[in-house]
C-alpha cells in the first residue's frame, strides 16, 4: 500500500527491460524514475562501393539505413564491360555507359544521327559532323548567351573567345571583360570594391565586397560591459548606451556586519546597503574605528595621534598617526658609516644608510700637513693624496682696503717665491759677516701674514691720507663719506649717452637711498625699481655697484623688476657722478637736467 500524497517514486530491485530508443534492444539497468538513457550500442555501416565501413550509435535511423555514401568514385564496372562508373559512391545499380551505342544517337551537336551499325561498341569513335556546335555557353547575356563558334566536336567547348558586358550588383563595375576571364555567370557577377559605409552601430564599417546592403546590420556582438559591473552586453553591436542588466539575485543583499539588508529580487550590480554602525572587523590597533561599517576590501588607516620616535631616534613627537610606523623628523642621520670616518648626513631615513656594495664618497677631513686646510679628496684608506690645495682664501693689502679670494695653491707659490728671494737677500748679508733671523723666513705658510699678499694702490693710499686727516680734524666720523676714484664701465657710459634722463634718475635715487640708509637707525633701506627690459635692470645692477649697493631681480618676464639694499655699513656716495663723468669727456660744464618722464611711462 502506497499513500496518495507520496511524490517519492516508487522503485523496485528488479531490471529495467524497457525497449530504449533504438527500437531493438532493452534498458539493463535498475528500475528507475523517467525515461531510460540512449542506446550506447554501435552499429556497424558499410558504404555502397564496398570500399569503407563504420561505427555509429544505435538509433532508429542507423539501423534502418545500414549503408551510406563515402562520397569517393564508384569504380563499378559498367554493363558494357569496358569502362567503369565515374559517379560518386551511390545506392543501387551503376548507369548505362555513355559511350554506348544506345546513349549516342547522334554526333556531339546533335544535328547529324548516328545509325546503330555504325558503332557496335562502346570503344568505336563518335562520329562528328562538319556543323558548327551552337552549344550554349556561360557567357553573353543571360537573354542571348554566347553559342560556341567551333566545329562539332566532342568533350567540353573551348573558351570563347568573345568579350562580355559584365555590370556587378553594386554598379561599380561596367566593363567588357573577355569570357575566358569569367569565373561566374556575367548577371551575377561582383566586384572586389569593399564598402565603406558605416553599420547601423555607427562604428565599424561595412568592409563587404560588391555590397548591395540598405541597412547594413552589424552581425558582430556588442561585448561592453554593464553598468553592474560584471555581465557584458549580450546583444548585436549597437548604437547608444547598452540596456541595464537583466539579472536578479533571490538572495538577500546585508551590509557588512548585516546589520542592513536588502530583501530580493536585487537587481544585478546593487551596491551593498548603507550602514551608520561602527566598523565590525578586527583592526591592527587597540584604537576604537573612527569609521563606519563599509565593503571596501581594507579599512582607511587609523588617524589617531600618537607619540612616536623619528626613523634615526633623533626626537619624539605627539602628531603622528597610529597607522604611520614611524617619519623622518628632516634632521641629518647621522649614524656611522661602515669607512668608521664618516656620518651619514642623507635626511633621517628609515633602512641602512648605504646600500650593499656602496662606497663613501664623502670628502675626506684630515688636515693637511703644509696649510692645515681639509683633504676634500673622496674617503680613502691610506695616506691622503698630495695634491694642489684648493681650498679659497681671502688675501688683502696691510690696510685692508683691498680684498680678494684666491685658491690655497697660488698663495703657496708666491708664498714660496717670496721666501726664496728673502732667503737669498738673507744669505748674502750673513756673507757679509751680519746677522740674519731666518725662522720667520722658514716658517710654514700659516697665520695672517700669509694672507696679506696684495699691494696698496692709489685708492689705499687716498683713504689712509683721508682718515688720517678726519682723526686731525677731530671728525666724529673717521670712516671716509665718498668713495674716492669712482669707475663706471663702458655699458653704463654707454647708456648714459644714449638716454641720460633715465641714467639721472637712477643716480639720484641710490644717492637718496644711501643718504636715507646713512641717517636711518635701521641697518638697511631698500628701494623697489618699476618694472624694465633686460638693458635698463643691467644700467641699476651696475650703478648699484658704484655706490656699494645690494641688487636683486625679481618675477618673471615681463614683470621683472629690480629691488636696491642699501646696508648703513657698507654703502658709500661715489665721488664723481656720471654726469660729471660725460661733461668732462664732452667738454662741458653744465650737466642737463633730467625730465619728469625719465622711465618712459605711458601717460
């Protein structure tokens, strides 16, 4: 017995032996539910010819048609004893021979009959008359073909040796073409022109030979991406934005911690719901998430302030955030290099202060034996090379009016020289019987002595006469107020000839400016130019110059503009203006007056 209601199907231990799909043969397997699987037996086919065989599943089919056509020539003999059928592999008898007297009633064109006892045989010739064959052929035009113009003859007509009018489908070709070169009927011949229209996408092109299309469809697919994300468009090429995606989920969609859902049918590339919940997942630090609950594939990094050390453990600071292992505080390394001479002076870094294989390159400190100036070769092992020193120094006369910077070595050469020659003059006077103190001639070239290489000129010698006539006058002021021996260079004399008000101009401005700067408690004043060309900047740049003043450009072109320091210390008024300077090589006495547009300004 047996509940109405079972949906379970009832089976048994019992075989099958339902008749399968075959029609011959029995299912063998255990009772089952639905209908039985296929029959997995082969049946073996042989082809008509004989020549071939095979194995193909059992079905109704296979077993009701046992032979197939191989689709290789027959190769039967014929009835007629002599030739053998040329047909491709086929069902039942070959057909008669087509040289036998009783297919061939007549010659090749079919005008002249051919009596039975003239050809008893297959193998005796076929008779040709001396008419011409008239045979249709494939060219011409399809309501009046060409006829073949040669003598009745047997087997295929020669060429023809005709030309045809051959128009494609499209109506790009219409040209006589000889019918020897006709591959097609002359009505459905094309052409090798590839249209170029673009298809109904709007973005590949046709690119069909011989095109008659109207609409030109694109049979290609579309394959762009959805806006979900991750189906592509299914549909043919088109034009414009690709539908939504047609898929749902069944299954609800949660937030991360699932504290949100959203019930189905969701559509295909649904975000996850928002959630305002803290974030739930395990985090790096002990620090409570400052941020909610998200999808992203990893949490932002803690932004927490804490107190950490520089990557060199040079100082400790309060900002930085916990997610930053550690920073660069900016200060040298400092850390010893493995020469053991040496410190890293690269920005604090995090890492080994050389890589494998590197080598210091950093000048070398010792202090040379001759001046005591640094090495400044590159970090070496032994004794430090013996090469020029060309470390700058600072050489001045005795006064200290004159200064200038020359390298270590030149002063060591004349250093040289001059001792030589005191030396010598120090030698002929101890021949003399008199007595010479040769230690400051043999001394090293060392201390400020050496330094005082340049002689005073006319410039020293005018300055010493000026304070030492101040100190008699009892001046509160023993530094001089004029620079005496004034020297403008060729541009500016130059210039000034050629446009002097604006050379007026800017003399009187520094003569103003070092006046202020002169007066003023402050230790500097600075005066800003308007905005010049390149020529008139190089005319303030050299005059600032003369009168001892600091001169910078600034902006970009063309807004550059020159701003004059003048420090209380170290300006001066030259003793000769420019102006006195041009009267005095043109022979006149009186200086113009500049006019109020000296700049050139715009009114």
């Amino acid at each position: 017995m047996v509940q109405c209601a079972l949906k379970q199907p009832l089976e048994c231990e019992d075989t099958c032996d339902k008749l399968l799909n075959c029609g011959e043969h029995r299912c063998k397997l255990r009772c089952h539910p639905g209908k039985c699987e296929p029959c997995a037996d082969q049946v073996q086919q042989q082809c008509h010819c004989g020549k071939q065989q095979r194995e193909v599943l059992c079905t109704k089919e296979s077993l009701d048609k046992r032979n197939y056509s191989c689709k290789e020539c027959c190769g039967k003999p014929l009835p007629c004893g002599n030739h053998k059928c040329k047909d491709s592999c086929h069902a039942g008898a070959c057909r008669p021979c087509k040289l036998s007297p009783a297919q061939i009633t007549s010659c090749p064109c079919g005008k002249l009959p051919v009596p039975f006892e003239q050809r008893s045989s297959c193998l005796a010739p076929v008779p040709t008359c001396e008419g011409i064959c008239s045979k249709t052929l494939r060219c011409g035009k399809a309501a009046h073909p060409h006829q073949c113009a040669n003598k009745c003859h047997l087997g295929q007509c020669p060429p023809c040796p005709k030309q045809t009018a051959v128009k494609c489908r499209c109506g790009h070709m219409d040209q006589l073409i000889k019918c020897r070169q006709l591959s097609t009927r002359a009505d459905d011949a094309r052409c090798k022109r590839r249209c170029t229209k673009k298809r109904s996408c709007g973005k590949h092109k046709c690119n069909t030979e011989c095109c008659i299309d109207i609409d030109h469809a694109c049979p290609l697919p579309c394959n762009r991406t959805l806006s979900c994300g991750k189906h592509k468009c299914d549909q043919p090429c088109h034009r414009g934005n690709c539908p939504p995606c047609y898929r749902s989920s069944f299954e609800e969609l949660f937030c991360e911690c699932g504290a949100e859902v959203i019930y189905p049918p969701v559509p295909c590339g649904t975000k996850r719901p928002l959630c305002k919940r803290p974030c739930s997942r395990t985090h790096g630090c002990a620090h409570a998430p400052q941020h909610n609950c998200h999808a992203a594939a990893s949490c932002p990094p803690c932004m927490i302030f804490t107190t950490k050390w520089c990557h060199g453990a040079h100082e400790q600071r309060k900002t930085i955030p916990c997610s930053q292992a550690s920073f660069s505080c900016g200060l040298p390394c400092g850390k010893p290099l493995a020469c053991g001479r040496h410190k890293c002076i690269k920005p604090c870094h995090e890492g080994d202060c050389q890589q494998p294989g590197e080598v210091c390159r950093q000048s070398c400190t010792r202090a040379r034996l001759l001046c005591g100036h640094k090495c400044a070769a590159p970090c070496h092992e032994n004794d430090c090379p013996e090469t020029p020193c060309k470390e700058l120094v600072e050489v001045q006369c005795d006064c200290g009016n004159r200064k200038l910077n020359r390298s270590c070595q030149e002063l060591a050469r004349e250093h040289s020289r001059i001792a030589t020659a005191q030396l010598a003059s120090s030698m002929a006077e101890m021949s003399r019987g008199n007595y010479m103190e040769l230690s400051e001639i043999l001394a090293p070239n060392k201390g400020n002595k050496a330094n005082k290489s340049l002689d005073c000129n006319d410039e020293c010698r005018l300055l010493e006469r000026n304070r030492r006539l101040a100190i008699g006058l009892q001046s509160r002021n023993a530094e001089p107020q004029l620079k005496s021996l004034t020297r403008y260079s060729e541009f500016v004399r130059g210039f000034a000839k050629r446009n002097l008000p604006l050379t007026k101009s800017v003399y009187e401005t520094l003569s103003d400016l070092v006046k202020l700067a002169k007066e003023s408690k402050q230790k500097s004043r600075s005066h800003s130019f308007p905005t010049m060309n390149r020529e008139k900047r190089q005319l303030v740049h050299e005059l600032c110059e003369v009168f001892g003043v600091e001169s910078v450009s600034y902006d970009k072109e063309p807004n550059r503009n020159v701003v004059a320091t003048a420090h209380k210390e170290r300006c001066w008024l030259p003793a000769t203006s420019i102006m006195e300077v041009l009267a005095r090589e043109s022979g006149q006495r009186r200086v113009p007056v500049p006019s109020n547009n000296a700049w050139g300004l715009k009114k």
